[in-house]
C-alpha cells in the first residue's frame, strides 16, 4: 500500500544486514590468513541475501521503504561507527564523513517522506470513536488491578 506508514521488525533487521558489508569491507585487511576464507563466505552470504531481498521486497503486502531503507541506513550507520577500524587515515575521515553525512540526509529524506508524502489512512482513524475507547481502556484498567 504506497505512501500509507507500518509496523513490523523487518526493517530494522534489513539495517543488521546492510551495517555487516562495511564491516567486513573495513576489516578486510585485518583478517587472519586461516579467516579469509570465512571473511569472504560472510561477503558472499551478505551480498546474496541483499540480493534476494531487493526483489522481494517488492511482493504485495510488504514494506519495501522498511526494507531498503533499513539496509541503506544501516550501512550509512555502520560505515561511521567501523571507521576507526581503517587503517590508513585518510580513508578513516573519508569514510566516516561519508558515512555521517549519508545517515543524516537518509534521516531528512525520511522525515520530510513522512510528513509531506505519507498520507492516513481514513478508515483508520476511525476504527474506535473517543467516548468507546476511554470505556474500553478504562475497563482493561479496572480489570487488570
């Protein structure tokens, strides 16, 4: 359902996976000999599921924004957080800059998307008129005690 807002963990689960690519990608020359070849099963695993979750991301009844976005946005956070692990420093502030940067306008674009995009939906505000849902949390309250 395009420009409506929802719920779920899957986004936030999206940005685990994209904030592991610059991870590895940081640590890549940190890597033990006997590890290189985890170190690039992990890439490769990586990679394919952003790949796989790129297109089905797009089936009916699921939140693509939730997960690209998570993805972006996770690797935007990740690529600052990791960039001390940078050995050579110039790429360290170019890559935590960059990292900085990107976040903070991924964080504008979604704001400004929210308020000026997305609109409710009607037949939601309505779903419990003001005087049945005081009732119905009062009850649940006198209930509970």
């Amino acid at each position: 359902m395009p420009d409506t807002l929802s719920v779920g963990s899957s986004g936030a689960l999206c940005g685990l996976i994209g904030a592991w690519v610059p991870f590895i990608l940081t640590t890549w020359n940190q890597t033990l000999p006997r590890d290189i070849k985890m170190r690039n099963a992990q890439l490769m695993v990586v990679v394919f599921s952003i790949v796989i979750m790129v297109p089905l991301s797009f089936v009916p009844m699921v939140d693509w924004a939730a997960h690209i976005g998570g993805t972006l946005f996770g690797f935007c956070i990740s690529a600052a957080v990791f960039a001390n692990r940078i050995q050579t420093q110039n790429w360290r502030i170019a890559t935590r800059v960059a990292g900085i940067v990107s976040s903070v306008a991924l964080l504008a674009v979604s704001v400004v998307w929210v308020f000026f995009f997305t609109k409710p939906n009607k037949e939601l505000l309505n779903l419990c008129p003001p005087p049945g849902c005081w009732v119905m949390v009062n009850r649940t309250a006198e209930g509970s005690a």
